[in-house]
C-alpha cells in the first residue's frame, strides 16, 4: 500500500515539474518575442506656436522610425543613441497628442536599409 502512495507521489510531482518548466519557457520565449526597442520623446512649441517632436534612440542598434501628424508619415534611420531633428505640425490646432510615433529595429525591416553599392 505504501508504495502504491509513493509512486502516486512521484507521478503527481513530476506533472507539477514539467508544467513549471513549460511556463518558465514559454513566459521567456513570450517576453522576448514583445521586446521593443527604447526611446523618448520630447515635445515643445516653436517660436509660431507650432507643435514639434523630438524621437532620442537609446539602444546600440539603429532604428526605423516614422513620425505621424494627419495621417502624414515620415519615415527616417535613426542611429544608435542619437537623437532625430525636430518634426513640427502645420498648424497651430495640433499638439503633441495629435503625433504618431513608431520604432522598430533596422535588423528587422531590410527595405529601409541603406543600399548597398
């Protein structure tokens, strides 16, 4: 009888052991998957009031990145730790929740690689 317990023991801790091994490698390979790269963002008024942003990479790798306002996309490389040049809006109405900003990796979208000669 002591047996037929110790062995449901073992059976029952080695389903517990496998379904934690299957959660720890599927939270890594999730979380990995979602990565992004890093940056910030600064917002200002120019002098005529116009709205501008500013996108700062701060990862080691170059990014793609575009810049939205009205459904006007700017797409630009932007190096590693550098930041971009100040993109304004057309008109005095729009303010920094009206921008649209999107970073991925170079690495990752080769059509907007440079050319290689």
């Amino acid at each position: 009888m002591t047996m037929n317990i110790a062995f449901k023991k073992n059976v029952f801790n080695k389903k517990i052991m496998i379904r934690v091994l299957f959660s720890f490698s599927l939270f890594i390979l999730a979380t990995s998957a979602f990565s992004k790269p890093k940056h910030t963002l600064k917002h200002k008024r120019n002098d005529k009031n116009l709205a501008e942003i500013q996108i700062t990479n701060q990862t080691v790798e170059p990014l793609i990145c575009y810049v939205a306002i009205d459904g006007h996309k700017i797409y630009f490389r932007l190096k590693a730790y550098e930041p971009s040049i100040w993109y304004r809006a057309t008109d005095v109405r729009y303010n920094y929740s009206n921008f649209s900003v999107w970073c991925d990796y170079l690495s990752l979208h080769s059509r907007y690689a440079p050319k290689k000669k």
